[in-house]
C-alpha cells in the first residue's frame, strides 16, 4: 500500500468505527467496561499500526494541519494503551504476511 493521506484517513475512520463497534459489544454484554474487553489487545495491535503508518506519511512529506492534528491524537491515544500491544521481537508492521501468519498461528 503507497503511503497516501487518503489511506490513512481511511485507517483513521476504521479505527474508529472499530472503537464504535466495540463500545456496543461492551454494552450487548452487559456493559462491560471497555478496558475489561478482550478485543483490547486487537484494537491497541491496529492503533499501533495507524499510529506508525502516521509518523511514516508525516516523514515523507507535508501533511495537511487536520491530518497532523489526527495523528497527534492518535499517537497520544497509543500512548495510553501502548502496554497491551502484542508483544513481538518486530512490530507487527514491519513484518512481511509470511512472518504474520507464523505469529498467528494461521
């Protein structure tokens, strides 16, 4: 995937329709707090990735002040959650599918 601004919105926005998502499962399920999920772990791996995808578009060039501020947001956001990231020896988006896949187990 090139690095784009458009691509990061669009990560952006999936992001947030996951938190939005995972909000209402939390409530289907009695309202259990957000923190408590399991699913946590999976949106900190996804915020991580948005986050890096991020700095990377802002080293390539010049970012819209809108997306500059998302990206700040976000990293501040990862920053809260970066513990329950899944730990590897190589973040998750340095790793080619092969290397996902072993991880996964899939």
């Amino acid at each position: 995937m090139a690095i784009s601004v458009q691509n990061f919105i669009k990560l952006a926005n999936f992001y947030n329709q996951m938190l939005m998502t995972m909000s209402a499962i939390c409530v289907e399920k009695g309202g259990i707090a957000m923190e408590n999920y399991v699913g946590r772990f999976f949106v900190a791996d996804v915020l991580e990735y948005i986050v890096e995808y991020g700095r990377r578009l802002t080293a390539a060039g010049t970012v819209p002040d809108d997306v500059a501020r998302v990206i700040k947001v976000l990293q501040e956001r990862f920053d809260a959650v970066k513990d329950l990231v899944t730990p590897t020896e190589k973040p998750i988006y340095e790793m080619t599918l092969e290397e996902f896949e072993k991880i996964m187990n899939i």
